[in-house]
C-alpha cells in the first residue's frame, strides 16, 4: 500500500498525502486509546495496527521524498507532529505493558524481531523531520524520570534508542547527533536517568551515546 501510494504520481507527498490525512490523524490517535490493564484483545491489536500502518505511510512518504528529493518535502504541521510523537510513545509503552505479562515476546530474538518491524519507519521519521528526534527523546527522558512508566517500558525506550542510533545508516544519525549539542545534552539525559532503573543495560546506552558524543571533541 505504501508503495503503491508513494508511486502512484509525482510529488506524491504533496498531492496524495493531504487526501489520506483524515484517516491518518484517526489511526495515529488509535494506539492511546489502548487501556493501560487491557489485554491484547481484538480491539486492541486492531489499534496497534492502525497506529503502525499510519507510521509506515508517513515514513514512505518522507523516504520517498529523500530518495527523490534529497530532503523531506513533508514537513508535517503541529497538529500532525504531536499526533505522531504521541503514538509512537504510545506503541512503545503498549508493547512494553505486553512484555510485562510474560506471555508476549519471552525470548530476546522475538524482542528484537519485533521492535525492528516496529520501529523501522519510526527512524524515518526521527531522522529526517526536523526536531522529532529531540522531541522523542526530551519525552522519553521526562516519563523515565518522572518514574511514570514501569521497567518494561523503560527497557523498551532504551532498546529503541539503541536501534535508532545503530540504524541502517548509523553514520548519518551519528553526524546529525555530533553537529547539535541540544542533542547530545538530551541523549545523554536519556541515558544517565535509564541507567538509573536498569543499571546493567542503561549503562550500556550511557556508554554508546558518550562514545558518540566524545568523539566530535
């Protein structure tokens, strides 16, 4: 369906994308409506669904325009940043409540399979619309240290900031994180309040991101 979508014109982003908003601002907000104690009942994989498909439409969109365009002609309003930042979130603190009941995703290989599917798009779009990134991990920083969410979800967070910073194109994300200091000021906040709540694996997010951050000194 992406494909389809991001080929079906030219400047599809800027032509088919504003026809496909209503549903997408509708399967964006599906993921916070999942109950926090609620099972993973047909309603609510039905949510997780529309919430990733949403993702992967607008991650299509903005790759397309960088594969095209050399940039993300889609740079999306307020409106639609914050629909999408908030169910990212979401989809991480959902799969991590799953995690929680220790009949979902047991072993380490379906973890990573499953985040990879999960936040494939996801980097897309932290990488490529300005700001998102900050704003994805100036959230995560505040949920861990406000000590709103559970281990699970911390370990979630942690593992998709790891996979956002090894991404497919690793030296890219490094650059873009060595050229802003906000940046790093945030990442290593992240990684200092994880390693808080999960000693043995936030250090090695503490260690990766000082590795990154010291070398562009």
């Amino acid at each position: 369906l992406s494909r389809f979508l991001t080929t079906c014109c030219d400047k599809a982003s800027q032509k088919v994308l504003p026809m496909l908003r209503p549903i997408l601002e509708k399967w964006l907000s599906s993921p916070t409506k999942i109950k926090e104690k609620e099972g993973a009942s047909h309603d609510t994989m039905r949510l997780l669904v529309q919430g990733r498909a949403a993702i992967s439409i607008l991650s299509a969109f903005t790759w397309d325009d960088v594969l095209s365009y050399n940039s993300a002609d889609n740079d999306l309003d307020d409106k639609l940043d914050q629909l999408l930042l908030n169910s990212i979130l979401s989809l991480c603190e959902v799969s991590g409540n799953f995690w929680s009941r220790g009949t979902y995703f047991d072993d380490t290989e379906s973890q990573q399979l499953y985040l990879t599917k999960l936040l494939g798009p996801v980097v897309v779009l932290l990488r490529y619309h300005k700001g998102m990134l900050k704003q994805f991990l100036d959230a995560v920083a505040k949920k861990v240290a406000d000590q709103s969410i559970s281990e699970n979800v911390v370990e979630i967070y942690m593992k998709a900031i790891l996979m956002i910073l090894k991404s497919k194109d690793p030296l890219l994300m490094t650059s873009m994180i060595q050229r802003s200091d906000s940046l790093q000021k945030v990442l290593l906040s992240v990684a200092k309040s994880i390693e808080t709540v999960l000693p043995h694996l936030g250090g090695k997010l503490q260690h990766h991101v000082k590795t990154i951050c010291s070398s562009n000194q």
